[in-house]
C-alpha cells in the first residue's frame, strides 16, 4: 500500500536560510532508504512541507516512526500540521 505522510511546518524563526539548511541536514541523515522530499512556499518562506513517501503493507495509525520523530523535532520551531494520505487506486 502507497501512502504519503506531509508534515507541514509554519516556523516563526527569522532566518529562513539556516532553517531550511538545518531542515534538510536533518532529513537527509534521517531518510536511509526512504524517499523524502522538502518543499517550501513561493511566496511566504517560513512555510515547508515534508513528504515521506511510504510502501508498506499497512498504514501506520498516526504517523511512522520517522514521521513521528521529525514532528517531535520541529515542535520548537513553529506550527505544525501532520497528516497521512493513502493512495488511491487507479
């Protein structure tokens, strides 16, 4: 089963840059194997959104491990939102 867990965060720190620096550093020690992919908004900056991309044999109930742990390590820098999508078949 393909499913998606977006972590969106809305950071209330100043500089941009190093946010998105340390953001990416962090996901790229913690991805392994796994498909991570970071996005930020067009126009306001302190918006990011993380995707995770899953294939399992099941959708973890509120969250992955990984997923679970990156929301606990943005907590300090902002709002977050956390949210599973499951593929639809085709």
């Amino acid at each position: 089963m393909k499913w998606l867990e977006i972590i969106e965060l809305r950071s209330i720190n100043s500089d941009h840059e190093l946010l998105e620096s340390q953001l990416q550093k962090m996901v790229h020690e913690a991805a392994g194997e796994q498909t991570i992919k970071v996005y930020r908004r067009e126009i306001i900056d302190s918006d990011l959104s993380i995707h995770l991309h899953h294939d399992s044999p099941g959708v973890e109930k509120g969250g992955s491990p990984l997923g679970l742990c990156l929301v606990s390590a943005l907590k300090p820098l902002g709002l977050l939102n956390h949210r599973i999508w499951i593929e639809m078949r085709s």
